[in-house]
C-alpha cells in the first residue's frame, strides 16, 4: 500500500494530503524505471565482465575442444606428411629405379602454392596461427598426395611395360643346350671357316644335329624370312620392340611368316647348313637399336651363375666360328 504523504499549510495551520498531478505521476514513474534500468544495465555490465553468462560457457567449452582437436589434427596430418616422405622415398629410390624412370624433381614434390592471400579470411579470427597452420599442411598434404597417386597411377603403366618388356627381352638360348656342349664359337673376332682370315663373327655358332628345333628367345613379331644359298643362308629376324632384334640363320626350314606374332620358346625353324655354312648349326644374334651386340649376355632365364660362368668361358675362346 502506498504511503500518503501531508505537508503543512502555513496559511490554514492544517496538515493537508499532497495530491501529484497526472504528469508528475509520469514523470516519477519514468525516472525510477530509467533509474531501475540504469541500476540493472550496470549489475549486467559488472556481471557479465567478472562472470560468463550459460552460452559463452558453452561457446568457449567449443572454443577448447576445438583447439584441442586443432592440436590432434596437426599431430596427425604430421604423421601422415611422415609417412608419405616414406612413400616418395622409396618411390623416387626403389620403385622408379626398378623400372628405369627419373625420380620426380623435389622442386615439384615441394612446391609452395601461390597467391599472398591464400588465408587472409582465416587471419581475423582469434587462433588464426594454429588455424593458418594447420590449412598450410592439410594444402601442402593434399597436393604432394595428388603427385604421388599421379606418380603410382605412371608406376603402373610402367609396370605393365616392364612385364611386357621383361617377356620380349631376349632371355633363352635358342637351341636346347642345357649341357652347353653344343656352345660352339662365341662374338668377337674369329677366323672366318672359309676365307681364312681374321674377322669380326657378330653372334654366336651353336652347333646341332639338322633339324633340331630353333626357339624364339623372346617375345615378338616375325619382320623378316628369307631363302637364301649365300650369307646367313635361310634366315629369320623377330622384332621384339624396344630396340631389340635377334637373327637366327642357316636354318634349314622356317615355319614363321613375315608379321607373325611368336612367343618366347616357340619353335620358329630347324637347324640347317644353308648360306655360307661348314656345318650344321645355328648362327644366332643379337641388335639392339641397330647394333649387333653379343648375345652371351641375355640367357639369364636359361643359366645359373655357374653355367654362365662357363658359358663366359667358351665364348671367348679364339676359335674358328663355322659360318
């Protein structure tokens, strides 16, 4: 209940009832709700300064666990950047040396990312370092992650490569000749059988009984058969592709034709005497990008150590070669 206030009339000597006008009723009110309000505002100000209100709790409890899983996130792109320097590691030492292909320059594993501004919009909010940090190497992992899988992706296309080149080598003898017995004059120079004169015998004589079966040593494509009673007599030439060629002459039939794809130890032909020839055997070379090398280095899929040692020592001997 509200108080009623009197004041004292001078002129009538009595106490009268003060009695507020409508306006000053207003005014009254308003000034103790502005004062109420101002009071209120300061208590929320001194209180909000000094103590956090439910939802900056919640929102700075984000804000830590936030900063935490940062910190885990950073330990962990860290681990994989780690590992993956394992990876192109062994991709430019091992993997790419395997199959004969150039490392990748670490001017391009490592290349930066351009543009000055990249993270300006992370650079306003608070933890900007950590946040910037941790977009720099999610940006530098994901990009050294494209060129390594770009880098696998050419790997495998090596490999399928390699597989077909490994099977195209030149890799068996191409008689049977697991004795080496039948080794008969090796590449260098040899007394030629018939002028007589010291000359360079560009492959190796395999002597055989006529008709013993001559092998494809690789993979390929027959490129040449030709008849003949001079030279290499009946010849056949296999291109095997990348730069090889292997040349089996004085062959007494062939059973290729010109275009014919063959396999490694398909029969192509016999052994013969034809062209120039003192008897029986295969004359047999190797060319690799049009040079005759000597074939004694490519029957790794036939011989053991032991047997190529010997198969070394036989070759080189200075005998006369038979064609």
């Amino acid at each position: 209940m509200a108080k009623i206030k009197y004041y004292y009339d001078t002129k009538t000597l009595r106490y009268k009832r003060i009695e507020l006008s409508p306006f000053d009723k207003l005014k009254r009110s308003l000034t103790f709700i502005s004062a109420s309000a101002f009071a209120g505002f300061i208590m929320l100000v001194l209180l909000f300064q000094f103590f956090d209100s439910p939802k900056e709790k919640r929102l700075k409890n984000e804000i830590e666990n936030l900063l935490v899983q940062y910190d885990i996130l950073n330990k962990k792109m860290t681990q994989i950047d780690l590992v993956l320097d394992d990876l192109q590691e062994r991709d430019d030492n091992i993997y790419r040396v395997i199959f004969e292909a150039d490392p990748i320059p670490s001017t391009i594993r490592k290349a930066g990312f351009g543009g000055v501004n990249r993270y300006k919009d992370i650079r306003n909010f608070s933890n900007a370092e950590l946040v910037v940090e941790a977009a720099k190497k999610a940006d530098k992992l994901s990009k050294q992650l494209y060129i390594q899988s770009k880098s696998f992706d050419d790997l495998i296309e090596l490999a399928k490569n390699k597989a077909d080149m490994l099977a195209s080598i030149p890799a068996i003898q191409p008689i049977e000749n697991k004795d080496l017995k039948r080794m008969a004059s090796g590449y260098g120079y040899r007394i030629h059988p018939i002028y007589k004169i010291r000359k360079l015998h560009t492959g190796m004589d395999f002597t055989a009984p006529q008709g013993t079966p001559i092998y494809a040593t690789g993979d390929g494509k027959v490129g040449k058969v030709r008849r003949s009673r001079k030279g290499y007599g009946n010849h056949v030439v296999i291109d095997h592709g990348y730069g090889y060629q292997t040349l089996y002459a004085h062959m007494s039939k062939y059973i290729v034709y010109r275009g014919q794809k063959v396999k490694r130890g398909e029969v192509i032909g016999y052994v013969g005497s034809t062209g120039t020839s003192v008897a029986p055997h295969l004359h047999y070379e190797v060319i690799k990008n049009k040079r005759k090398i000597n074939p004694v280095n490519f029957y790794y899929n036939d011989l053991s150590p032991e047997e190529y040692d010997k198969m070394l020592e036989i070759a080189s001997q200075k005998n006369q070669s038979f064609d």
